[in-house]
C-alpha cells in the first residue's frame, strides 16, 4: 500500500469547509483535530512531522535563526542534515530496506536519503540575476518536468505574484512522479494557502476563492490516488488568523541602545557581532539573541512592556514549550494573538537596505510577509515591474524593488498557538484503519508508518 502525504498550508476547518473534493476523499476514513508545535512554522513542524520530535529535540527552531558559529542570521536553509533524529522513512527502513521515496517540496529536501527529489532552487547567476529554477533527483527528472510543465514558477511561488500556478505546477509534477517512478512513500508541499490568507485575512473572500481554487487544483491527482489505491493523508502545519498589528520588535531594541547596525553606501545592515541584543522574526515568534546574561533580565522586561508582545520565553520557558534548543535565541518572544513581527531594524526609510523593497528571503534577517505585496503606495509599481522582468529576459541585472516597507498591509500570519480550534490545523486520512480522535504533530511519524505497515517508531 502506497501512502501520499499531502502538506496543505492553512489546513483547518475554515478553509476544509470550502474544499469539498478534498473532504470527499477522507470520507471513507476520518478528519480530526491537529495539535501543532511552538514555532507554528513551516520548517518547524514538518521537521516534527517526519521526525515525531519537538524543535528542541530536532533542532529546527524556526524558518531561520543566527548561527552562532558563523555570525550569520540564516533564513530558509535547505541541506536536509540540518534537521536532527531519525526521519520517518529511515525507520520504515528499517524492516522495508527497498522503502521508495518522494519528497516533492517538502522543505529540506537537498541531500535528504529519498529516491526523488523535486524542491525549487533558482538559478543565481554571478551578475546578479535569478532565474526561475529547480533541483531534482534524479538529475534528468529535472529535464523531464522542465520539458513537460515549463520551468517551476518561482514567481507564482512567492512574492507579490504568488498564485495557484505553483501549486497546480507541484501536483501535475506529483502525478508524473506518481506514474513513473511508482514511490511507496510520498511527500507533496501544496503552498496556495499561505498567500491571500496572508494578505487579506483568513475571514475575507479571497480566502474562501483561494480554498476553492487548491480544490479545483487537486481534484485530478485525489481521483488519480484513488483509482491506484494510494493511502491519502492531508494535513495541514498551521492555522493563519486574523492580525492587524505589526510589532517592530528590532526598532524596539534599537532604541534602547541594544541593537547596532553599521552603514555602506547610505543603507543601514544589522551588526550582530555588536548587539547586545536583536531579534530574527518569524511570523509570530521571534528568537531574541542576547550577548551578556546580565542583559536578559532588563530584555524581557522591555519586550513584556511592548504593545503585541503576550510572553517572553526564557531557557526554562523554552524547555517547557519544546523550545529549548542551542540554536534558540536566549529569549522567545511572542506576539498576541492579533499581532505579529517585522524584522525591520532601521528607524528611517531612507535608509533602508536595497533588499527592504525586493523578494530576498536569505538575506533578510527575519521573515517579510510584505513579500506577498506591490508597494501599494507606488503608483508606477506595476510598470517598473514590467520594465525590470523585461530586462532580466535581456540579460541585464536590475534589482524588482517593488516591495512595501509599511507592513499594515498584512492581514494574516501565524506561529503562535492558535486560540480557536477552527484556526488551528487538521489531518485528514482516505483510510479509516488507524483514525484517532486527535493527533499532536509529533504523532504523525508513528501514524505514518502504522499508515505503511510498519508499526510504530522506537
């Protein structure tokens, strides 16, 4: 029995109500309630879903952090080592050595132990450019789907473009992977979720269009599952929910004289060599890195007394929420329920980094959800967009500065653990074999290979 895992970002009961053929694939098994982890992130909890541990056992605290050993705030890896303890396959291994597997997008995929390989990867060229790319294993597949689908659509991936066509570009790769390669096990990244609940709120009517247009989407590779009789799990990472304020918590500690920055050329970078204190923001949590303990007492304080900050995890709050990795900051700050955090560190526009206004999701030190948006406030954005995209098709480098620094704009996020059961995430499985009445992230390593065959993991 082949098992397909699908990983629908924003899965909840919100938005399953609006996506009937997925429902109808679960009805001869069972939906319930998903209980996530702390980050409530995507690399967060998929690294738990596939090891069965908590981020303070599997080490990925959040979608980034500051590496210590290089001095670097580090955002959206992707070497699959970086994720601690025995994933689900290698334990299914154990006992079905010829175990065939796919990871189809799921983070941390480059260098992961599976037969197939699809995970985006541009193409960054020396002068500066990026095209749309991406990395498979076995190395021809890439040809093949390239040659079948087009390129992967990095811009419909994210950014201010991002839309259903990558989303239906994954599973249309999904049902060739399916027919030729035949895998036992398979994991599948469905992201379309993520961007209008993002940018206008899981209450709002694009948010029900957006649930509708992935169902629409699947319907063709659930019929394709079950005709072959595939196992289909969906689950989902996390809820979104409704926020309106955005938390400058970098600007916080810079103006209390905690956080440096040093200036090139007008624009002003993070200094984490000589900050006595920053933060690296990730939706609704941030890892607040502290250089002297005698500091983390007076931190805490200041961010406890911050609009939008509910609670500020020390080591032993940590240890207590899963969190307490060495990777973690010596503070986990979290935002109420609706609020969340910019990585913003300057205090006047004007000197901004030239990465502020363009889709940079490495060299930002935190996540941006402003990404998802054209500068509302330009009237000449979308011709400036059109202008730059041409000259890139020319060979001429050009930076797409086309992002808002004011992040009011953002109606959704998530990390925090969610306050309302329609706003946290389900699973969903087409076999009623092993149903529960609830599941924790960490379980679903077990519930996977009990789903295979194999039992539970030691």
């Amino acid at each position: 029995m082949s098992v397909v895992v699908l990983d629908v970002v924003g899965l909840t009961p919100r938005t399953l109500a609006h996506m009937p053929r997925l429902r109808a694939a679960a009805e001869p098994g069972f939906t319930a309630p998903l209980d996530t982890v702390l980050p409530a992130v995507t690399c967060s909890v998929q690294s738990t879903f596939l090891t069965g541990r908590t981020p303070a056992e599997h080490g990925i605290v959040g979608n980034g952090w500051y590496d210590r050993d290089m001095g670097e705030v580090a955002f959206w890896r992707q070497h699959h080592a970086l994720v601690q303890g025995e994933k689900v396959w290698q334990t299914a291994r154990r006992t079905r050595p010829g175990l065939k597997v796919a990871n189809i997008c799921w983070w941390y995929a480059m260098g992961a132990d599976v037969d197939i390989t699809v995970t985006p990867r541009p193409v960054y060229h020396y002068d500066g450019r990026k095209s749309p790319d991406c990395y498979t294993v076995p190395a021809a597949l890439r040809d093949s789907l390239t040659a079948e689908l087009g390129p992967f659509p990095l811009f419909d991936y994210w950014g201010p473009k991002a839309g259903i066509a990558s989303s239906r570009w994954i599973v249309e790769a999904t049902r060739r992977i399916l027919d030729d390669h035949d895998p036992d096990l398979t994991f599948v990244y469905l992201p379309h979720l993520d961007y209008d609940l993002q940018r206008h709120g899981p209450h709002s009517p694009r948010a029900r269009t957006a649930a509708r247009e992935l169902d629409a989407v699947l319907a063709p590779l659930l019929d394709a599952l079950a005709a072959r009789g595939s196992t289909v799990v969906a689950l989902g990472e996390y809820g979104i929910t409704e926020v309106r304020r955005p938390v400058d918590i970098n600007r916080v500690l810079r103006r209390e004289g905690l956080l440096n920055v040093h200036t090139q050329q007008g624009m002003e970078y993070l200094d984490p060599w000589t900050s006595r204190a920053f933060a690296t923001p990730d939706h609704q949590v941030a890892h607040v890195y502290v250089t002297d303990p005698e500091d983390e007492e007076r931190v805490r304080e200041l961010l406890l007394a911050t609009e939008g900050v509910e609670e500020v995890l020390d080591r032993d709050g940590q240890e207590k929420a899963g969190l307490g990795h060495a990777r973690a900051g010596e503070l986990v700050a979290v935002a109420s329920a609706d609020s969340w955090f910019t990585y913003y560190y300057w205090l006047d526009d004007a000197r901004a980094p030239d990465f502020a206004r363009g889709v940079e999701i490495h060299r930002k030190p935190g996540y941006d959800p402003a990404e998802l948006f054209f500068d509302p406030a330009d009237p000449l954005v979308m011709a400036r967009a059109a202008l730059t995209v041409a000259k890139f098709k020319l060979g001429i480098r050009g930076a797409m500065s086309v992002v808002p620094t004011d992040p009011t704009c953002v109606r959704g996020s998530h990390g925090r653990l969610p306050d309302d059961p329609d706003d946290a995430p389900v699973l969903l499985c087409s076999s009623p074999a092993h149903a529960r009445n609830r599941f924790h992230a960490t379980e679903v390593k077990d519930f996977l290979l009990a789903c295979l065959g194999d039992g539970a993991a030691d």
